[in-house]
C-alpha cells in the first residue's frame, strides 16, 4: 500500500505555467535548449511581447485551467525592450501579489523573476528549483476544488 | 379543503420529519452575515428567520436556479458528444416564503411554459409543495395590497400556514397537493381547535395606485417616449440589483463555458438593466440609455406580463426598493403614471 | 446649511453658471435620501442635506452619464465624494473646470443598513469610513456649507477599516482562502459593485469581454474569485474609500476590506501614495521608479 503510495507520487507532475517576454526569458529559455541543457518538463512556457502584457488575470486564468504554480518573467531592470515594461510590470505585481496573498493564494506557488537572453542557466536553475518545490507541494488542491474536473465529464458521459 | 392546526413543537418536528424522509426542505436562514435566505435546511435547530418580513432574495432561486449547467459537450473518438444535463431533482418543500412569493411562483411559471416548455423549471415546481406563511408584519417597503394580493393572500400555495397567538399555526390546504401533503405528515397536524385566535394580519401601505389605469397610460403609443422616464430613472446606475431580486424576474442567457475539448452549457440569470443586455452584435443597441432600460422594466411588470401571460408581473414584494442603491422607487413611477391616468 | 445650498443653487441655475445641480433630496422610505438632479430653481427647493445622504454622487460626472449633461454642472459633495472628484481629473476624465463644487462639512453619514433620524450621529451608526475620515471639510470646494470641521490628527492606515485589514491578514493563507471563499460565495454577479463606482467607467468592462471569457459569467466559486479580484485590483491605487461598492452589495461582501488592503499595500509600497489627495501627481501605476522595492523576484 504505502510502496503504492509512493509511486503515485513520483508518477504525479505538477503544471508550473511561465509566463515569459519575448526578448529576454524566452531567449534565455531558448539559449536553454540549443545549449542542451535539460531542465525539468513541468513548465510550459507562454511567450507574450513583454512583462508589460502580462494582465492579472492571466495568473487567476492559469489557476482556474489547473496550474500548481505559476512564474512570471522578464528582462532585468533596465533592459526592457520597450524600455519601461518591466518597470510598470513590477509595480503591478508588488501590489497584485499582496491582494493574491490577502485572498488566500498559496504563495509558494507564485514566482517572478528576471532572466535574461543570456542567461540560460539561470532559466534551468529556476524551473528546477520551482518545479522541485511544486512536487513536494503537490497538487494545488484548495483552488483545484474550484476547477472543472474532467473525471466529471468522464462519469457523465459514461451514463 | 381541510384546515387543521400544528404546535411549535410539531411545526419544528415536521422539519426534521421530512428531512429524514428525503425531502429537500428550503426555508428562510440568516447566514452567517446577517441576511436572510431562502436555503436548503437539514435541522430543526438551523438558524431559522420565519419572522423575518421577508428574504433578501426571492426564492424563486429553488426552482429557476441563478446558475445551472444545461448540457455538457466534450471531443471524443467521434467526433463532438453532447449530453443534456439531467439533474437530480428531489421532493421539496418551500416552508415559509411569503404569499406574494408564492403568487410570483404562478406568474414564473406562466414564462417557463409559454412558448417553450422549460422542463428544469417545470420539473422542479411539479416536486414542490409551496407552503406560505402570512405575513404579521410588513415593512415599509411592502405594497402587496396595492397591487391585488394580500398579506394572507392564498394564490399561489399549496398551504397556507396562519400564526396562532401564543404559538403553532394554522394550516389551511388550497389545493389537492396541500391535502395530500397533509395527509403524508398527519402526525405533525391535528384538528383546528375552535377557539383558536390568530395573530394579526399584516397592515400594508395602500399607494393609492390603480394597475389597470397604470396598464392603460403604457399601453398609449405616445407615453413610450414621455418624459416622465427620464425624470424618474436618469439616476438609476445600473446595476442588476432589483432584477436579481425580484421574484417575476425571469431573463437568463445561455453561455459556453469551454474548458480545453470539453465544455458546458450554463443557462444563469441576466437582468435587462445590464447595458450588455440589449446590445447587438453589430454595436448598435436599442436601449442605449439607462432610463429606457428602466423604462423596460417597468413595462414588464405591469403591461408585458399581463398582455402575453395574462399574469400580474409585479407581487409587491417591494425587494427592489429596498435594493436599490440609488433609491429608485417603483412606486413613485406607479403613484405618478396613476395620477396622469386618472 | 440647507437654506445656503439651495439658494447658492438657484443663483447658479439663475445666472447660468450652470444648467445642472446634482445634490440630494428627501427619499421615498424612512431614512433614506436620494440622488437628485436639480435643473430649476424650484427644484432647488428639494435640495437637502443629512447624515442620510451616503450617495457618492459624483458618479454622475462619469461618462456612464454623459446623456444628461448638458454644460457646466454642480455638485454637491462631501469630503470623501472629492477625493473622487480628485481622482477624476488626475485620470483626465474631467477638467476643473467643468464643475462646481459644492462642498459639505460633514461629521459622517450613516453606516449600511442602518435607519438612523436626527442630526447626532453616534460612532457605532457611521459608515466605517467615517472613522478614519481626514476630510471632514472637503479639501477642495468652490462654495463651502456648514462650520469647518477639523479633522483630528490621525495615524495613517490605523483603525476603522484598516484594522479590519489587519485582522484579515493576520490568519493563515488557507484560513484566509476560506474566508473569502465563503464571502464570494454569495455573490450573485448583480455587478452592483462596479455599476455604483465613479472610478469604474470604463467603456467595455473585461466582464463583457468573451472573446475569451475572461471573466467567466456565472456566479460559482471560480467565477465569483475572478471577478471580485480584477474589480479590486483595477481600482488599486484609485479607490478612494467612499465605500459604494460595499454598501451597494446585496450579498454583504466586505468589499471595503479588500479595496483597503491594496491601499495599504500603495501606501507602503510606493512613497505613501494615497489616492485623491493631489491632482497634479502621476498615478502609482502609470509611473514607477527604479528603485521600487523588488524583494520578491528572483
Ligand atoms: S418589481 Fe419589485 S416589488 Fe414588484 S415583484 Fe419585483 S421586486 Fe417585488
Ligand atoms: S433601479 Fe436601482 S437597483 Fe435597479 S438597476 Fe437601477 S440602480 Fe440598480
Ligand atoms: S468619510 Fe468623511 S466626508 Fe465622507 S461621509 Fe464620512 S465623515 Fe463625511
Ligand atoms: S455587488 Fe456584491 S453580489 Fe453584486 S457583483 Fe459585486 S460583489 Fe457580487
Ligand atoms: S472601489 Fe468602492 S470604495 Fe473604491 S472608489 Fe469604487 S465604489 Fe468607492
Ligand atoms: S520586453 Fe522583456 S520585460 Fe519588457
């Protein structure tokens, strides 16, 4: 039973949803790959333009589509491709970040970081220190219990 | 009809009977905030408010819920399945709405039965027992009477329970699912003792107003566009408030809820005091301003309902007063549009 | 002070100053004033004041009501109802210009749900808001009404509301998703929240928006959460506490506890930024500072 246990465990992969700019995380990301270097597989990667365009919803949105975690990066201060994204973006999220937080969100689960289009090594080091965290967490079960569940449709449309 | 008598004792047993019985038993609760609702109850000793003047919300929630899942549709080996939701849709009890509740129920039904047989709504009200309570105290905003119903007002129920001065109520069946219901429960019921003596009736604030002349000053082609919209409803924000609570209230929108290949149709409540509400796919809407939207409020209840459900669309539960932000009171429209009528 | 606003009224609809008053007048139940709309002098005879009128009327500057403007308008305001009106031209969705303030002095109205008669108003029948209230006498006004009245020295983001913050935060994150949890709950999309807001005029709102959803329409958890945290969030560093949205909301949730929490979090995040004070100041977020603090980023 408990060697049963323990196999589910290890079977079970978290979701960590990246929401990454264009120029910097995604080249970072990138670079992370035609390097081959490998980094853990729980990430899937959102391309958008900047730090900018990532609205607050799109953290709720990733949580309601079943995320366990969530990271949020662009390129270090100053090196914005639009100059001042991330400066604006990084206000947004100090205060985003307290209301989730006030709301009962488990922070451990909201990450943010700067990597830039050189740092490949940095991108591995942080998908994988997020994803070994997200996996001693586990499943992200308070705000699962207010997903759609597709076990659900499975007993529905087995009638 | 029969009409027999219950203690406080048996009034509380009859709760806990029926839930043991499986019966679903909806009832007004204060919540944990204070307000009062019409809820699912599993205990005689739940929070109970049967002397409430009157919920917050209408409880026409037990039979058109807010939000409900319509059918499923998913991607499968076949190509796209879809899938009718079919609810589990227990025996209830509505215990202790209000006449004017019970009555508005009557007027629901005449919608979801007109051109198109809601069987959701249909279902649920055939599983029903609606057993009113009459009112012994009305607040301010109550005008059941000025609109034709009454405080102990009988449309509606299928009992109508009467407070006895120092305790237990009067139950008087209206109609064979009334009897019916007090023949399955007869322990909870005994025979009328002659000499009881009920509580007062409720005293409601007569607004002097007369619904036929209100129907027939809207009915006057040239009174759609009078001034009188404006001056009353310019301030009126918006908001879904009195539709929302308002037991005759029916709108609902039907929308996807996709979720990667799979989704659900959801049918949920929507209100034509929503700036969306009217708005066409091409830009252009036709209420474009919020007095007309009000403006259409008020045709619904006192010319729309009646021309095509031949039903009263307003009970007078006076919910939408004591909603409104703005204090937007329908009976100043009423009290005005009755002045000019006559 | 009732006399002095209509007749400060009928002088300014009399000589053309404006063509609109927007004050308030007696309400049809017991207790309870109404937004009014005075377009002649014998209108202004209906003008009143109270600790009754809780109305922030100033949401009928916004451009959810420009069909009935016509020209220059004026408002009656209390403290509070300015720092909206700050707020509104610093966001550029009005000139100073435009209108007249009729400034109230004010010792707090009544609290929601409360029917209070009478001038005296005690601590326990005000609006939370009154408490920590630094306005009393507006801060900006073209005609004054009542005595001035001081507003004692205050600790900032200290008491009233700001306590109930604390006491929020001061649980464990899960106990705190519990409590919201069991709050949105009871939200039934009526949406009254953001109708009442002056500082929610957008012309689209992102609930109509469904090309996504982004903001799924029914009223269950999920959808509930995402609404009720994008209305607050876009009100972050705007807000300027009139409390509307709370006092309009059928389902009692404390929409106050969360619209203060990011105040608090403006506050002491970005120079002790609070929102209506200063007109000629750049918006917490339309401006930034390199040195903001980023101890949360990797
Ligand atoms: S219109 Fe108002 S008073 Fe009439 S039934 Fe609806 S909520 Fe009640
Ligand atoms: S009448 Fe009142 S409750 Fe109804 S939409 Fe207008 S402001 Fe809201
Ligand atoms: S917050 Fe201040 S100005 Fe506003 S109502 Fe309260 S006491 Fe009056
Ligand atoms: S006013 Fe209250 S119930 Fe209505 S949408 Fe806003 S939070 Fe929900
Ligand atoms: S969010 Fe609420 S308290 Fe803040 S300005 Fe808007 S209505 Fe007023
Ligand atoms: S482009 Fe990378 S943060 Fe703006």
């Amino acid at each position: 039973m408990s060697e049963e246990k323990t196999e589910k465990k290890e079977e079970w992969k978290p979701r960590l949803v990246a929401y990454v700019c264009n120029w910097c995380t995604y080249g970072g990301a990138d670079l992370a790959g035609t390097s081959r270097l490998t980094y853990d597989t729980s990430v899937r990667a959102i391309k958008l333009p900047c730090t900018g365009r990532i609205d607050p919803l799109f953290i709720i949105k990733a949580f309601e589509r079943g995320a366990d975690g969530v990271l949020i990066s662009g390129c270090h201060p100053g090196d914005c491709h639009y100059n001042t994204g991330n400066y604006h973006a990084r206000r947004r999220w100090t205060t985003f970040r307290s209301l989730l937080d006030f709301s009962g969100i488990d922070m451990r689960r909201l990450h943010f970081s700067w990597i830039s289009a050189a740092e490949a090594g940095k991108w591995v080091e942080v998908i994988n220190e997020v994803s070994t965290n997200l996996k001693e967490l586990g499943p992200y079960k308070e705000f699962k219990a207010i997903t759609e569940k597709k076990e659900e449709y499975d007993r529905v449309f087995a009638q | 009809m029969s009409v027999n008598q219950l203690s406080e004792d048996a009034f509380y047993n009859l709760i806990d009977d029926l839930n043991s019985k499986g019966t679903t038993v909806v009832a007004p609760v204060r919540n944990e905030v204070g307000m009062v609702q019409y809820e699912k109850v599993t205990s005689s000793k739940d929070n109970f408010a049967f002397d409430e003047v009157i919920g917050r919300y209408s409880p026409k929630d037990a039979f058109f819920p807010q939000h409900e899942t319509v059918l499923r549709y998913r991607e499968g080996e076949n190509g796209v399945e879809v899938k009718a939701e079919e609810p589990e849709i227990n025996d209830t009890v509505l215990l202790g709405i209000r006449p004017c509740d019970a009555a508005a129920m009557i007027s629901l039904n005449k919608v979801f039965t007109w051109d198109y047989i809601d069987n959701l709504f249909t279902e649920r009200r055939k599983k029903a027992v609606i057993i009113s309570i009459a009112c012994n105290e009305a607040d301010e905003s109550c005008y059941c009477t000025s609109v034709g119903f009454a405080p102990d007002g009988k449309e509606g129920s299928d009992l109508l329970f009467s407070k006895i001065k120092g305790g237990g109520y009067l139950a008087e069946a209206l109609t064979d699912e009334g009897e019916t219901f007090i023949a399955n429960n007869s322990t909870c019921f005994s025979k009328k003792d002659k000499s009881v003596e009920l509580e007062p009736i409720a005293e409601v604030t007569d607004l002097g107003v007369n619904i036929e002349h209100i129907k027939r000053w809207l009915d006057k082609k040239e009174n759609f566009e009078h001034k009188v919209w404006d001056d009353l409803a310019a301030k009126c924000v918006g908001c879904g408030g009195c539709t929302f609570v308002c037991p005759t209230c029916h709108c609902f929108d039907l929308v996807d809820e996709p979720y990667g290949d799979q989704g659900k149709r959801v049918k949920n409540w929507d209100g034509c005091q929503f700036d969306h509400f009217t708005l066409h796919a091409s830009g252009h809407n036709p209420r474009e301003h919020q007095p007309q939207r009000w403006r259409n409020r008020f045709h619904c209840k006192f010319k729309i309902y009646p021309d095509r459900f031949e039903k009263k669309g307003c009970v007078g539960c006076g919910r939408c007063i004591r909603v409104c932000p703005v204090n937007l009171d329908i009976t100043e429209a009423m009290i005005e549009i009755t002045a000019m009528e006559s | 002070m009732i006399e002095s606003l209509r007749s400060k009224s009928k002088e300014l609809l009399e000589n053309g100053t404006v063509s609109l008053v927007i004050g308030y007048a007696e309400g049809s139940k017991k207790g309870k004033t109404k937004p009014f709309f005075a377009y002649s002098s014998e209108d202004c005879d209906k003008l009143t004041f109270s600790p009754q009128c809780v109305n922030n009327l100033t949401i009928y500057l916004t451009r959810k009501f420009t069909f009935m403007k016509k020209g220059k308008v004026a408002i009656v305001a209390k403290g509070c109802d300015v720092k909206t009106i700050n707020v509104l031209i610093q966001e550029n969705q009005l000139k100073r210009d435009d209108v007249i303030i009729l400034g109230m002095s004010c010792d707090g109205v009544v609290g929601k749900d409360i029917v209070h008669d009478g001038e005296q108003l005690p601590d326990e029948n005000k609006s939370i808001k009154c408490l920590t209230c630094d306005v009393k006498t507006p801060i900006d006004y073209d005609h004054l009404f009542g005595e001035e009245i001081k507003s004692e020295a205050l600790e900032p983001m200290t008491g009233g509301i700001y306590d109930a913050v604390k006491e929020v935060k001061a649980m464990s994150w899960s106990d705190r998703w519990k409590y919201w949890m069991d709050h949105f709950e009871r939200c039934i999309k009526c949406y009254a929240c953001k109708k009442v807001c002056p500082l929610c005029y957008c012309d689209v709102c992102i609930t109509e928006k469904s090309r996504p959803q982004w903001i799924e329409t029914s009223a269950h958890a999920r959808g509930n959460y995402a609404w009720n945290i994008k209305r607050a969030m876009d009100l972050a560093g705007r807000c300027t506490f009139c409390g509307e949205c709370d006092r309009s909301c059928p389902a009692e949730i404390p929409l106050n506890i969360i619209n203060q929490e990011l105040a608090m979090t403006v506050y002491d995040s970005f120079e002790n930024y609070t929102a209506g004070y200063q007109t000629d100041v750049t918006p917490p977020f339309v401006s930034f500072k390199e040195e903001d603090k980023e101890d949360f980023i990797k």
